[in-house]
C-alpha cells in the first residue's frame, strides 16, 4: 500500500470520528454513515472534475477533458472538494431536517485535510513549494515527483495551519461557551481562516498563475473568503434572539 493512499485513508477516517464526537457534544443526531457516504462522493467527483478542469482549460485541451475524468492517473484538489461538498451538505442538512448549526463542524473536515497534507509530503508528490535557503528548506529525491533542490515544504505549512485551527474552534465551539455563539458563526471563521492559510501558502508553491498574478487556489480561495464574510454579516445582523 501507497503511504498516500494509507494516509489519506486515516485522515478520512479520523475527520469523521471526530465530526461525530463534535455532534455527539452538541447533542445533534446525524446519521454518520449516510454523511460519510455523501461528502465522500461528492468530493472525489469535485476534486477531479476540478483537477481535470483546470488542466484542460490550462492546456487548451477541453475535448479530452471527459475522458481524463474516467482516467486511473492524475489528479485531485482539495478545493475542488470543498467547492462540491458543500451543495451536497446543503441537500444532507435539508433531507434530514438538521438545524443550521450543524455546519459549525465542518472545522472537523480540516483536521483530515491537514493529515492528509502529511500524507502528501511523505509521497513528495510534487505539492512541494519553490526553492529557498532558508533552514528547513527539503529536497525530496525520491518522491513521486523528484527534486534534488532544496524547496519550501509547503504541504507541512498548510498541515500546521490547519491543526491550529482545529485545537482552536474545538475549544471555541464549546457548547458550554458563554456567551453562546450564533449558528453559523464557527462555519464562516473556518472558511475564512483557511482559505486564507491556503491563501497565503500559494505564493510559496510552484503552481501556475492563471490571473492577474494570482493562482487557481487564490482566486477560490478569495471567492470563498468573500462567500465566508457575506455570510457571516448576514447571521450577526440577522434580527432575532440570540442562540440559548
């Protein structure tokens, strides 16, 4: 076995044992099997039909893009996952009656985002970032995409965001909490926060500009940091009582 594929698979596994603790402490009933399956699904499908995309639109080549879809090689992004995940988590919360607040544990997602990342740079699979001299600088000659260079290792920078911003919102989305937070709230932080890491990470990696200086994962990432920020303006000027 791959150590990518064993990664990824404990990084799945652990992101929904602990999506299920956080429902469990908020006493929201889910039914996780059936959550599983759908963000699952509908991840991998958005993953590679945004990795295909973008290859495809890069290299002026949408005619094949159909067939790549169905290929055994190539690649996923992560973004694209949380790009299609989110409509189907929409669908999930209205099918089965969830309050908005469920959405609060989407931070828990992120934790199998930020071990898959190890994953990532054990394999040197090429998501590693531009050369630099500085002292933790790596090369990694025998990853699945090679390099003898000494280069920002980039899927750690991504990862140790990510971990912080767990151990963060899992104190901070304390049901205990007081004052309580409104639904929704810890949802958008999450959002902002790591499209911002993501963000900002990019300007370290060797990933093509596609516009305006900037790189695909940029601009999503800016279109989900405005989505993030509409939202949370919404909810706290939003009339009502506040959240007992």
């Amino acid at each position: 076995m791959y150590t990518f594929g064993l990664v990824a698979g404990v990084a799945v596994c652990l992101e929904f044992y602990v999506l299920d603790r956080y429902f469990a402490r908020d006493r929201l009933r889910v039914n996780m099997w059936a959550l599983a399956v759908t963000l699952i699904c509908a991840g991998i499908l958005g993953a590679r039909l945004d990795s295909v995309l973008v290859h495809a639109i890069r290299h002026a080549d949408l005619q094949s893009a159909g067939a790549k879809m169905l290929a055994v090689d190539g690649g996923y992004t992560y973004l694209g996952a949380v790009l299609a995940a989110l409509p189907a988590a929409l669908v999930f919360r209205r099918m089965n009656h969830l309050p908005w607040r469920s959405f609060d544990g989407a931070f828990c997602i992120g934790l199998g985002y930020a071990v898959g990342r190890i994953g990532c740079f054990l394999a040197g699979d090429g998501d590693y970032g531009a050369p630099t001299s500085l002292p933790w600088g790596m090369s990694f000659p025998h990853g699945t995409v090679p390099t003898s260079l000494r280069v920002h290792p980039t899927m750690l920078y991504s990862s140790a965001w990510e971990f912080l911003l767990f151990f963060l919102l899992w104190r901070l989305s304390n049901p205990e909490r007081r004052p309580p937070l409104r639904a929704g709230t810890i949802f958008c932080i999450y959002i902002l926060s790591s499209s911002a890491g993501r963000f900002l990470v990019e300007f370290l990696s060797r990933n093509p500009v596609l516009a305006l200086g900037l790189k695909e994962a940029q601009w999503v990432s800016l279109a989900l940091i405005v989505f993030a920020t509409v939202l949370l303006i919404a909810i706290h000027f939003k009339p009502g009582p506040e959240p007992g």
